[in-house]
C-alpha cells in the first residue's frame, strides 16, 4: 500500500470518528451544534389566508381562512388568532393537553406583541424570541438545544404574518394605494407552528448551524431578497464546510423568503464559492404563490416559512417523498427608525438539518 493511500484512507478513518462521536455524544464544529439525542417535529400546524391557499400550500393547511380579517376589528388582532390557533392545533395534534414545558415564538411587529398576546392566552412559558423572517428556523434551533439538553420534554416554535399589518409598520397603510415596485415581495397571511419533543415519531433535527448577521450593504427596504441572499449563502457555506457536507447529501435546501430574485443571487454567490446549489434549492417565498405579475417576486414575512415547512415540507417528508431537509430561514433585522434614517440592512440566517429515520441509516460515509 502507498504512502498517499494510507494517508487517504486515515484522512476518511478520521473523519468518521469524527462523525461518529458528534453524532452520539453531541458536539459542536464551527458554528454548527450537533444534538446527540437528535429530537424530532412530532407535530405541526398551519393557517393561512385565501390568497396563500390559493398556491401550493392550499391543500396541506390546517386550517385555510375564508378571508384576512378572521373576524377580528383589526389586522394585528387577526395576526394574533393565527398564530394562538397555530400553537393550540401543533399541541392538541401532538397529544399535549397541558401543554408543551415552553413556547419559543416572535413575529415582525413591534415588542412581538403577536406572539406575547398569543402566549397571554395559553397560560404557558413562554420564551419571545426576534430574528425577523428567521424566526421558524430560530425558533427550532433553540427547541432543539432544551429538548435535547433535557432542560424540556416538549417544545413549540411558532411564528407568523400579516401582509396588512406588516405593510403598516414597515411601508405604507393599504389605504394609500402605494405602488409596489417590481423587486418587492408579498407578506404572507399565515402562522405555523412545530412542536419539538425527544419522543414520538417525525423528522429528527440532527444538527444546526447558527448563522452571523450580513450586511451587504442594501438599503432599499422594498428588496428583502437581495439583501438577505448573502446572509443566506453564508450560513449555508458555514453548514456544509462545517458537517463535511456537500449540497448533495440533501434533498433539498430550503431557504425561507428569498423571493425569486433573492433565490437566484444566494446560487450566484455559492457558485462564485464553488459551491453548486443549482440542483437542489428552492425558496419558500418563490413557491408559495402562483407564479403571477401580481405577487413579483412572491412571498416574504415569518409567516411565509412557517406556512410552508409546517404543512407542505413536513407532509412530503412524512411521505418520503423528501427524506434529508436543510431548513434556512432568512431575516431582515431593518427597523422603520433604521431604514429612516438611511441604514443599511443587516441580515441573519439560520441553517437546520431534518431528517428522516430511513434516511440516517445511509450515512455510513461522511460525505456523499
């Protein structure tokens, strides 16, 4: 045997101890966090408003709205009965009648009072967390790191969205009649909501990757998705170098609400990067509308992920139609103060692995 192949053959030898020991005693490699007791989605749960079901996900919400206002007086209170019969559905699906041990939730308005009113009301923990569009992703990640601790059994993440209330705090009231420009995106109506639990079946977080805020310099509040590409691509670079990965080893990588211009920056840039993620990634705000003049470049929001991992990522992966998921919501952490006072947009992203039980039987190799 040559000296190069001994060499090759303990390069491959290390790398699976590696593997091996991140995978059973739980570690962490770079920016990633690798969950030794890898918890699983046992449940989820979605709603949405009639233009967002109008799309791809209309088939596989819980609970599809008839109109925006859900019979409330107003958008904000609408947004907040989304998101409480988001975290109540995710719990009674799961079996939970008392409840999950914490709520890990937020959402875009100020002091997240959609998500603290929600928590008013179900009388649990509850831990209000802000990563703008990111918070699906956020949201899981942290559940995963109690759930997997042992510091809670069960817990949810859940967030949502209003297009009317986002676009009075972050733009202009409907009522002006302001014109969109082409590069904008659509906030999505909806919540979702994921319950975390090492117990029960449905796909394990096996890992994540907790991103770096990224600010490429854009300033115009009206183009989310080329300011958060960046941001996404970094975490998603981060991901693999960090797990050994190559964009193959999944079925899909999934970012939040890029839109689809955003989408086809974040390939640019890991192309420039030498990374290829022309084959296998999508963009939830790309799909969640019909491809219409209407919606531009398609959705945004944190409702949008939330919409579309709960109801139809997670009914593909239970029909494993997809078996290996990376999660990466995409937040824009602009203010109305900021953005008025000339700031650029800084940016944040969070990466998280899903994975189905037959799929971890196959990782005999580290990398694929």
């Amino acid at each position: 045997m040559g000296e190069g192949e001994r060499y090759g053959r303990g390069v491959k030898c290390e790398r699976y101890i590696f593997f091996v020991l991140r995978h059973t005693i739980g570690m962490q490699s770079g920016q990633t966090m690798f969950f030794k007791n890898a918890p699983r989605i046992v449940a989820a749960s979605t709603v949405a408003g009639p233009k967002e079901c109008a799309g791809l996900v209309g088939k596989y919400v819980d609970y599809p709205l008839a109109d925006d206002m859900f019979s409330e007086s107003t958008f904000e209170r609408a947004e907040r009965k989304m998101l409480l019969y988001a975290l109540r559905s995710s719990m009674e699906k799961a079996g939970l009648c008392d409840g999950v041990d914490v709520i890990l939730s937020g959402d875009l308005l100020n002091q997240i009072i959609s998500a603290s009113f929600a928590a008013r009301e179900t009388g649990l923990p509850y831990l209000g967390i802000y990563g703008a569009c990111s918070t699906m992703s956020e949201g899981i990640l942290l559940a995963s790191v109690l759930v997997d601790g042992g510091y809670a059994k069960t817990a949810a993440a859940a967030t949502g969205s209003h297009f009317a209330s986002a676009e009075r705090q972050y733009r202009y009231p409907l009522e002006l009649g302001t014109t969109r420009p082409p590069q904008s995106q659509w906030t999505v109506t909806g919540a979702g909501s994921a319950i975390i639990s090492r117990r029960g079946s449905g796909p394990r977080v096996t890992c994540a990757t907790v991103g770096k805020v990224v600010d490429f310099g854009v300033s115009d509040v009206n183009n989310m998705g080329a300011a958060m590409a960046p941001a996404a691509c970094d975490v998603i670079l981060a991901h693999l170098r960090d797990t050994d990965r190559t964009p193959s080893y999944y079925d899909l990588i999934l970012t939040g609400d890029l839109g689809i211009l955003g989408s086809r920056i974040v390939k640019d840039l890991a192309w420039e990067k030498g990374v290829d993620l022309f084959e296998n990634h999508d963009d939830c705000g790309a799909l969640i509308y019909k491809r219409a003049e209407d919606e531009f470049q398609g959705g945004s929001g944190a409702g949008c992920c939330a919409v579309f991992l709960n109801s139809y990522i997670l009914h593909k992966m239970a029909n494993r139609e997809l078996n290996r998921v990376l999660f990466v919501a995409t937040g824009a952490l602009l203010s109305t103060v900021s953005s008025g006072q000339g700031e650029t947009i800084p940016c944040v992203a969070h990466a998280v692995a899903l994975e189905n039980d037959a799929a971890e039987e196959e990782k005999a190799d580290v990398k694929r």
